[in-house]
C-alpha cells in the first residue's frame, strides 16, 4: 500500500496510507499518525432533519467544528435559506481527494479528516443551487468549493474561536 506523509493546514502532519497497492482516485484511506480520528463525532443538525441523504440529521463531522456547522445551519434557517437545500451528500468519507478534472491525486480529501459537507449532490449544477447559503458557511470560517470546480462542497478554512463564533 502508498504511505505519504503532508503537512495539513489544520492538523499539521498526517501519516496515511491507501487500500490498494498503487495509487488509484479516490482510493480509501487509513491514517497512520498525526490525525486522531476519534476527534471525528456525531453530532445533530436540526435544520437537516428532514434533509434526505443527512441520516435525520445525524453527521459525524470533527469535533473543532461542530459550534462552526451548527451556526451556519442555524443562521441559514433565521434567513430563510433552508428552502435552496434539497439534499444532503455528506460529510466523512476517508478517501484521497477526487479532483473534478478527473486528474489522481495523492493527497486526502478533507471528507477524510471530518470537514467538509456536500449539499445538492444531484443538481444539474452539481450544487450551484447552494449559492445563497455560501455566504453564511464562509462567514463561519469555510470554504465554498465553487472555487475550485464543486459548488456542492464547503470545508473549513480555520477553525473559529467561541469569540469569533460570538460566544
């Protein structure tokens, strides 16, 4: 199986390796060291109750931004934006990255660590119907992956102190 070693802009350095013996897109991955994926909980997203595809609301995501995600939601539904989400794609998958280009890439998507969410998987434009929400998720300290090619996609840049999420 590939091992590879990167530096995480969060996590610093993580060790992994993949499923298969050569490197394939997409391909499962195990964490070696440097990442503690216990730190990736459950928690529940009321506004996602009803979503289809968020387990009733119920998505693991890492427990450094779980106050970040749940005011997004929040905010989201106090401005009446809940109306553009129509699914839910999900959060943790521990992968390699699946560029849209189609290209390999040998780095872990940041599905893997418990950061980012997919909304409107289905769209025809592949998630383009989330564009009134993406101010509110970049407000809490994520990235709108419409920047590179997935509109569906918001991860977390940084991670926010309870005085920057207003608390």
């Amino acid at each position: 199986m590939p091992k590879s070693t990167f530096v995480h802009p969060l996590f610093g350095t993580i060790q992994f390796e993949t499923e298969h013996e050569a490197w394939k897109r997409g391909d499962h991955i195990t964490f070696l060291s440097g990442f503690d994926s216990s730190d990736v909980v459950k928690l529940f997203i009321p506004q996602l109750e009803r979503i289809p595809g968020s387990n009733r609301g119920k998505l693991s995501f890492h427990k450094k931004g779980h106050a970040q995600l749940l005011r997004a939601f929040h905010d989201i539904q106090e401005q009446d934006l809940m109306r553009h989400i129509k699914t839910c794609a999900g959060t943790v998958n521990r992968r390699l990255r699946k560029p849209t280009s189609g290209a390999l890439s040998k780095l872990p998507s940041n599905h893997a660590f418990g950061i980012a969410i997919d909304l409107n998987e289905g769209d025809p434009g592949f998630g383009d119907s989330v564009a009134p929400v993406a101010p509110v998720f970049e407000k809490y300290g994520f990235m709108w992956g419409k920047s590179f090619n997935d509109p569906m996609h918001f991860e977390i840049q940084r991670f926010l102190t309870p005085k920057e999420l207003g608390g």
